[in-house]
C-alpha cells in the first residue's frame, strides 16, 4: 500500500510505490483488457502464485487503482476492472513499454539473428 502523499520526493517515486511488485504492471496489462476473473487473471500471468496474486489485487484495489465486485450468484464469482485512476497509470506505463520494446526487446532480437 503506498505511503501518505507528502512522503515522497518526487511524483515518480509516488508512481513507483504504487506499483512496487514483480506482478503489479503486469496485472495492470491484463485489466487493461477489459474485466476479468481471478482465474482468468492467473491464467493470463504464467508463474504467479494464487497467494501473490491475491495480495497485489488487495492491495492495488487499497491504492485505488483495482475495483473489485462481488456476485452472489451460484456459483458466487469476483470480478477485477481498472478504476479510472488505474487506467491513467496504465496510460503513463505505455511510453515505458515502448522504451522496452525498441530498446531491450529490439537488443534481444538483434542478437538472435
């Protein structure tokens, strides 16, 4: 969970507090696809544990940035979406993942040919 706003020295170390976690971005991507169910999420993100997962879905929907819904249908299912504050923090990750892309990915490629 992040810390209280004036305990920051800049804006991006608030940002990064936000998404401190080897799976937090990850899960981020996944949403941005639309809404999707606890096991289609664990499905979507190879090699997270249902423990991790969980605790970074608690603790992104703490910080705002994950809304979670309850069904109480038969049988009962949860539902994860973005808020509108975690769809501007995807926003501001994508010209990360563009760096990545052209500058690691595009490393990566190079070197296999």
């Amino acid at each position: 969970m992040a810390r209280r706003p004036g305990a920051f020295e800049c804006g991006t170390e608030a940002a990064m507090e936000l998404i401190d976690g080897k799976w937090k971005v990850s899960i981020l991507w996944a949403l941005s696809e639309g809404v999707r169910r606890f096991g289609a999420l664990r499905r979507m993100l190879p090699g997270i544990t249902e423990k991790v997962l969980a605790s970074h879905l608690r603790e992104m929907e703490a910080d705002g940035l994950v809304r979670r819904e309850v069904f109480d249908v038969v049988p009962p299912h949860v539902e994860y979406a973005l808020t509108p504050r975690g769809l501007s923090l995807n926003e501001a990750l994508e010209p990360l993942g563009v760096w990545g892309e052209r500058h690691v990915l595009g490393q990566v490629e190079d070197a296999l040919r």
